[in-house]
C-alpha cells in the first residue's frame, strides 16, 4: 500500500508526539478487492448519507443512474447544474485518459467534500461505480467513507466466471445476485454452460422438445440420476427435475449483465455431452437410438443443420461476440462404428475420428464467422487441427492454452487445479461432499495465468481467466454460494491486479473485511476452517523431513508437538519450518486467543523408514497423469493428505499397480503398509485386495499374502485405508500386486516398512 510521503511525514511528527495516532491511523482503511494499481491514503472521511446527491456529465448519466439505485440516492442531476449546495456530493466526471490506457481505466478522488469520479468510456465509470459502492460496503459505519486517492485499470481483458446450470438448475434471481457480485469484484464475463446431459435449458422455439423433455430428468439429485439410468422425463410430470430459461428471461438477463458491464456467453455443447438432445432427436445419434451414446452423429447433414438452428436463435438472444460451443470430452468409440462417420471421412479426405470432431468444429467456426461472431471451445478443439481465429479456454491444465498462444491464437486460461471451484476448499471431513479435489482460497490467489514459457508476443495472446463451477454435488443456491466465495474473490485479483501488486498476506487482510460486505450481501461464503495443512519434504542428504504448517486463519499463534502428543498452550509455537528425524508424527492446533483453548488438533506422520531412499520397479507403469514424484514417491518418507492433487499421492489408471522394491541392504522387517483412497466421484477406488511377497535374493519370494479390501464401492465419501502385513522376516526385496478390478484409479501415497 503506497502511502504519500508528505503524509507519512505527518505520521512521523504525530508519533512523536503520540504514538497510539500512529497507531490507529496507519491501519489500512482502503481494502479493496481486487488491489487497484495505486491507492493514497488521505486522513479524513467523506460523509455519505442518504441524501447524498449525485452528479453526472452526460455520457456517464447511464451508470450514475444504477450507481444511484443500487445506493439508494435520489437520481443524478447534470454535473453542469449548480453543485455549490454546500452538501458533500458524487461527480461523475468524463476526462481525457491517455490513448494507451484501457477503456477500464478510473481515477477515484475522495476528499471529506466531494467524491470525484473520472474516466474517458462509460467502462470505466462503470468500473469505478463499483469499487465506490464496494468501498461503502467495506466500512463497518457505512456513512464514512476514507479520504483518499484510486488510480486503476485492469490486468486482463477477460475475467470471467462460468456456471453449469445443467447438472443443477438455478433460477433467475439467484443468477442476478450472482451478477451483481461479480460486478462489485470487476469480473466482466459470465460462461453459461446452458446445455449438458443432465438437462437442456435454453428455450429454442423451433425445437420445444428440448424443453418439454430434454430440461427434465427423473432424479432430483444429479448422483442417483447418474446411478440410476440417467432417463428424462417431462415437464409437468410429478417426478420431474430440471427447468429451464424462456429466451425472454435470458435476454433479460443479458440486459441486466450488460448494465453492469458483464457479457454473458451461451455455451450450446457439441458435438459431446449430448445426451439429452439425443434422447429427444434420435435421429441425430449414429445408432438412431435415444441413450445410446452422448455425442452428434457427424456423418448426418441433420446435425448441422440442428446446430445451425439452435445457434441461429442463440445469436438472437446474446449479442456477445463470442458463442462457446463446448468441444470437451468426446468420446469417439461410435463414431469408429458407425457408416455415416466414416464416409464423412472419407469424402473430405480427414485422417481420423480427431479430425472429424475438427471437422465439426471448424464447420461451426464457419458458421459463427460468417454471423461475425467467435467461436470459443475448450482445449480438445486443438485435438485435430486448430480452427483459425478459435479461442482456447484452457482446462486440463494449460498445455492446450500454451499452445495455442504459440500459434498466434486467443486464450482462457482455466486449468483445473486453480480455477474448478466444485473441488474441496478444505480437508473433507468438514465439507459437504464435492467432486475431489483440493482447491484453497491461497491457491486461486497463487495463480498466474501466463506461463513462463511464453514469449511477450505470445503471451499477449492469454486475454484472461476464469473460473468453472461444475454442479453436480452443488445442488442449491446456497451451496453454490459456499463454494463460490471467497475463491472468486482471489480470481477477482488473479484477474484485474497486475503481477507486482499481488500480495498474498496483503490480500488476506483485505480479506477480513470483505467478510462483513458478503454478509451485507447475505451470501453464504466459506469461513477459514480451524483445521491447518501440515505438509513436509524429505531432505535425503540429512535425513530429515522439512514439515511446514499453514492455516487460513487470519495471523494464527499455531502451536506443535512432533511426539504425537496433542498441543497445549506451552507446547513451541510455529515461526517457520520444523525439522524432523526419524518416524515422527506432527501434531498441531490453533490457540483460541478469546478462550485460551487450542483448537482442533491437525496431524501428519512423517518417516524416514526402513525403505526410504529404496529403488522402486515399477511391473506396471503409474499413469502419467498422477506421476507424483515418480519413482520416488512411494518412498520419500512422505504420506499424502487428504487430496490426490497434492503430489504425495501416485495415480495408477486402468491397470494394477504391481510393484517390486530393493531395499538398500538387508534388513529385519516386522511389518509392511501401504495406504490406498477411494473417492469415487473422480472414479479412485480401493484396489480388490493388496497382495504381499518379499525375499532376501529378489528370486525366491515367500508365498504372497492376501489383505483384503473391506470398503463397500457404494462409498463415495474420501475414505483412506492402510493394507497391513506382519512380516516378521529379514527382507531385501518386496513385490506388492493391488489390482484395479474397477478399471478406475488407483492411488498409493508410500509403502511404509519397519
Ligand atoms: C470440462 O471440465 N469438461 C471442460
């Protein structure tokens, strides 16, 4: 926070004087989220009471006029009329803003008198309307607003948040509350994942079966309709789920997006994810049968001509100059099957089913262009051949956005592991069931959405970022709201705020008080769990493990044991990193500095065991998708967390693990461990049993024995399981088979020998 020298000078002369001025005066009172580029702060407020008038030029009347409703003023009045009523007032003022500048670009200037607000577009004021409004949220006495001065404009253009509304539906109002905090945060883009299997919900005059059935499913809840046939129903009928929005209604809230300077983009899935059109239009399925497979059949003309249709009264209902037509997870098996498929292939001379799916994609590209729109798909429309002028949102990570920055192409980044909001935002155990996962409120603050393999020219290509919440254990309003916020708040700043500005310690102050405005908003966020992460590194040179503990807590006083016993209030307090020999379990707590009680108590076994440091051959290979630290992973001394994401945890797909470990020498061995997961959202399920042999000579190995798997897969719940054996032996290879009998994931995090 930069503060004026002249200003802290007087801050020097008064702590002279008076050190507790100091004090008060140089807590920060501007918090805003995201950062803007300069914040000055000034002493004094500016008294903002309902009679407050407001003042616009002209060209800014439109936004002075919402600024006015959302505050509850009295409507603005040209700023060429008298302002000299003596009563503190807000000026909406146009001014000249360097050609350089973006359109998004403010000046804020608050003095005890007046407010005044400068920009060159209406983007601009719009954007500044919203920090006002936001920085009288933030005041506990809303009345006083702190002098100061904001200077500000944004790190990208696009900063947008996605919603499924297929897995789960959310009605209009909701949707507009929604709006309306992205608009106080500055994201400008709304994604609206309008279709998907589990339910259409788009009206589309020329085909009212999308919306009589295809809206309509027989399972409230996405996880029985999914286990249960995954059937619709119709509308009207008294098992009915779903819903959907009339176009009158989705151009209202277009209009309603707009006025708040956010642009809703349709999204209308093809040529996968299709299911409930081709329960409805069989004919456009390669079998011709309904819930025969979820993908348009592309060798058929009716498709296009479907596509054609559907997008013809999008293009009416959104004026955005993008249109998104999904492009993710097409599973190509009926195509390969399937008579029309390959004689499109033929006849247009494509290499493969990959190329067909581009086929599809670029004729949908032609289509679009030629209605001087965009076209904007996921990462596997790269897959095939990049249509020109395509632009990548970038989700399995961001391979697919980089490379199709190098080709010169527009980019989103959305990777995964920083922008799904459905993931768990803490340890399970406290959480509503959600997909898997581990995304923390600190790691959407973390991310950069340009990678450092880019060059400048390159890198101009990321226009944005965004966040995707997928639905299918989320499903109300409130829940949504909970996994929604605060991450979309760290978005907010991952999106607008440059580089240079970011400050993750910073932002968790600010942070603080933003709690107060989502409460003013009755938004229903995520609090910081008392529970802390504790993860740690093996250090094989001194043989020791390296054990950070963090927490979302605001400044907590941690305190730790590493002898297993539960903290108390004399135990050491955590500074920085602890180092740890041998077996060690780790546990730490919170002190409630109200109470003098510690909080739950948070635990991590660390070891250095009898086979860290061992050669690990790997029979089958581990998925390349969940590598971890590769041969190293199942020895670093090192168990997971409760997520598979955090790179303890080695993924094995499709087949059995089946691995064979040389310890460094010769050993007793009284017993041997491996920890397996299931969580079976993501399909990570607990092996059929574990099997165990060892050996002195690695040739003649005892007969294997057999730990049974006892967890039900009906358990969806993150459950981790050690598989035990007494071994009793002195031992210098061990084999361990875990078949994958659900053909899903497997996930181990070390094998512990002792
Ligand atoms: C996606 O998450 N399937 C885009």
């Amino acid at each position: 926070m930069k503060k004026i020298a002249s200003f802290a000078f007087i801050l020097f002369i008064q702590c002279c004087v008076c050190p507790f001025i100091l004090k008060s005066q140089d807590i920060q009172r501007i918090n805003l989220i995201p950062q803007p580029q300069l914040v000055i702060e000034n002493k004094g407020s500016f008294l903002w009471t309902g009679k407050t008038p407001v003042y616009a030029d002209p060209v800014f009347q439109k936004v002075a006029q919402l600024f006015t409703e959302q505050a509850a003023l009295s409507a603005p009045r040209p700023a060429s009329s008298n302002m000299n009523t003596g009563i503190p007032a807000i000026v909406f003022r146009k001014q000249k803003f360097p050609d350089t500048a973006s359109a998004e670009s403010y000046k804020i200037t608050i003095k005890q008198k007046q407010v005044d607000i400068l920009a060159a577009t209406e983007l601009g004021a719009l954007r500044a309307m919203f920090t006002i409004l936001q920085l009288r949220l933030l005041q506990t006495e809303q009345s006083l607003i702190p002098c100061g001065e904001i200077t500000d404009a944004p790190r990208f253009t696009y900063r947008g948040l996605h919603l499924d509304v297929s897995r789960n539906f959310f009605p209009i109002p909701f949707l507009e509350k929604l709006l309306d905090m992205m608009a106080l945060y500055k994201l400008n883009t709304f994604h609206w994942h309008l279709t998907d299997g589990p339910g259409w919900r788009l009206e589309i005059k020329k085909y009212p079966q999308l919306t009589k059935k295809a809206a309509w499913r027989t399972h409230n809840s996405w996880k029985e309709w999914w286990n249960n046939g995954r059937l619709y129903s119709a509308e009207g009928a008294p098992d009915a789920y779903g819903g959907y929005y009339t176009q009158q209604q989705a151009k209202a809230l277009v209009s309603y997006a707009a006025r708040r300077g956010i642009t809703i983009i349709p999204e209308i899935e093809m040529p996968g994810h299709a299911e409930e059109v081709l329960a409805v239009l069989p004919g456009l399925a390669c079998s011709g049968k309904p819930y025969t497979q979820g993908e348009f059949c592309i060798g058929n003309d009716s498709t296009f001509v479907f596509m054609e249709d559907v997008l013809n009264e999008v293009m009416q209902v959104f004026p955005s100059s993008y249109i998104h037509i999904g492009g993710d997870e097409v599973d190509k098996k009926a195509w390969k099957e399937c008579p029309k498929c390959q004689s499109r292939i033929t006849m247009e001379h494509l290499k493969d089913e990959h190329e067909l799916q581009s086929y599809a994609i670029h004729r949908m590209d032609t289509f679009l262009t030629a209605h001087g729109r965009k076209l904007l798909g996921w990462d596997e429309i790269l897959e095939g051949g990049l249509t020109p002028g395509a632009t990548v949102m970038s989700w399995r990570g961001e391979a697919g956005g980089i490379a199709a920055a190098k080709m010169g192409q527009d980019v989103i980044m959305t990777p995964g592991a920083y922008c799904y909001f459905d993931a768990y935002q803490a340890n399970p155990a406290s959480q509503p069931e959600a997909i898997g996962g581990f995304l923390p409120v600190a790691k959407v603050y973390g991310y950069d959405p340009v990678p450092n393999s880019l060059t400048s020219t390159e890198a101009s290509h990321i226009k944005g970022v965004q966040a995707n919440v997928w639905t299918e254990y989320i499903p109300t309003a409130e829940h949504l709201e909970y996994m929604i916020f605060p991450r979309m708040l760290a978005l907010s700043e991952v999106s607008w705020t440059s580089l240079q500005q970011k400050d993750w310690n910073n932002f968790q102050g600010r942070l603080q008080h933003h709690y107060l405005l989502m409460q003013r908003r009755f938004i229903n966020y995520y609090r910081p769990m008392p529970v802390l992460d504790i993860s740690s590194v093996s250090d094989t040179i001194g043989k020791i493990s390296r054990v950070t503990i963090s927490s979302e807590q605001f400044k907590p006083e941690i305190h730790f044991t590493t002898n297993g016993s539960d903290p108390v209030k004399g135990s050491p307090i955590y500074m920085a990193p602890i180092e740890v020999k041998g077996i060690a379990t780790i546990k730490a707590a919170i002190l409630n500095p109200v109470t003098g009680k510690m909080g739950p108590v948070s635990a991590r076994q660390t070891a250095y065991h009898k086979a860290v440091g061992a050669s690990v051959k790997y029979n089958l290979p581990f998925s390349n998708s969940y590598v971890a630290l590769r041969e190293y992973t199942l020895v670093n001394g090192q168990t997971g967390s409760f997520t598979y994401g955090d790179g303890q945890w080695q993924g094995f797909e499709g087949n059995d693990m089946d691995i064979t470990i040389e310890l460094q020498q010769l050993s007793d061995v009284n017993k041997i461990a491996v920890n397996f997961m299931q969580i079976t959202g993501p399909g990570v399920y607990m092996p059929a049993y574990v099997e165990y042999s060892w050996s002195k000579d690695g040739k003649n190995f005892s007969s294997p024995v057999r730990i049974a798997n006892i967890v039900p897969e009906t358990e969806s719940k993150l459950v981790i399981k050690p598989f035990e054996v007494m071994v009793n032996d002195k031992v210098k290879f061990i084999r361990i088979k875990a078949p994958n009998d659900k053909h899903a994931f497997l996930f181990a995090d070390e094998v512990l020998v002792n």
